[in-house]
C-alpha cells in the first residue's frame, strides 16, 4: 500500500528512475499505478510547463535528454525503425540522411522537434511478424540490416543500393515467407545474384 501510494504521489521520481525517456500517458498510469487519467493528465501537463518534462507531441511525454529513436517507435504503434535509416547505419546505402524511417500500420511525414519521422505502411502481417526485427531494452525496435533490406524492395522495387557485402544473404533467404510475394522473391534473388 505504502509503495503504490508513494509512486503516485511521486509521479516525477518514478519517471526519472525508469530507463524510458519518452512515455504515453497509458505508460505513466501503468508505472505508478494510478487509473485517474484526469489526475494524471494534470500533473504531467504541470511538469510540463514548470520544464521537468516535455511535450513534444500530443499524449506523448518525455524527459528532456530523450532518445528520438524511442520517440519513432512510440508514436504510432505497432512500428519498428527500418528502411533507409538502418541501412544508412549498416553501410549499405551512403546517402545521408537525417530522417528516421519506420514501417507502421500508416503512412506518415511528422516533425518533431526539427526531426522529421517518416512511417511507411505495410500489409499488418508482415508488421506483427518480429523476425529480423530487435527490440532492445529501451523500447525501441529495430530491424536488421537484412528485414530493411527487404522492407525497402518490398516497398521500392527499383531502389539502388550502394553496398551488399554487409547482408548476411542466407537471412535474407530466410526472411522472404514472411513476405508472401513471389515477385518480391524473385527480385531479391536477381539483385542477390549479382552480388
């Protein structure tokens, strides 16, 4: 009883123990323990305006250091950060590019912050499938260099790729099924081929 009392009436305390930096408002209720969502909305929008916390988006808090990453995979979900931004990182396309891509049940452009997300949508059962897809302690979901790969074909059929030497070819194979396209098998065979 002392401990639930304590974590509502220490609402800020418990947000900068946990490891999270960007929380919904749903999260906030579940880590204290407190079901008066009015309550709760006035507190944090009061931690907001004094500048303990921040708003950046409509029902989505964070603490002031918080990680964007984190930020893509909250605001719309089921998604998890795919497509350029991850092969970017892998090395397999060069372009720069300050976007965070992720595949969603949506698509959408949004700025947050001078960040700007991009969500492409894909069909609901390639989304729910998480091969190829890590989800690492801070909440966030990040495919392989491999479930990009073949996110991005599978959304872009024409798209150039700078380098191919990073892909691990036989995860690639295993990823197709859960694409349901032979089109898309056979176009990734064929780029495969000539690597």
């Amino acid at each position: 009883m002392f401990s639930s009392y304590n974590k509502k009436n220490n609402v800020l305390l418990t947000i900068f123990q946990n490891n999270r930096t960007v929380f919904r408002l749903n999260d906030i209720s579940m880590l204290i323990g407190e079901t008066n969502f009015q309550s709760l909305n006035k507190k944090l929008n009061y931690y907001v305006r004094t500048g303990k916390l921040q708003n950046p988006r409509k029902g989505i808090y964070t603490k002031s250091d918080y990680n964007v990453e984190e930020l893509a995979c909250t605001v719309y979900t089921p998604s998890y950060i795919s497509l350029e931004y991850v092969l970017q990182k892998a090395g397999i396309i060069f372009q720069y590019d300050t976007r965070i891509t992720s595949i969603s049940y949506l698509s959408r452009k949004i700025e947050v912050e001078n960040k700007e997300l991009v969500f492409r949508k894909v069909k609901g059962s390639i989304l729910v499938n998480t091969n190829g897809v890590i989800r690492q302690n801070n909440q966030i979901n990040i495919a392989s260099a491999e479930r990009a790969f073949l996110d991005l074909i599978y959304l872009e059929k024409d798209y150039f790729f700078d380098n191919l030497n990073p892909l691990n070819k036989q995860f690639v194979i295993k990823l197709l099924p859960l694409y349901q396209s032979n089109t898309l098998t056979k176009r990734v065979k064929n780029i495969l081929q000539n690597v």
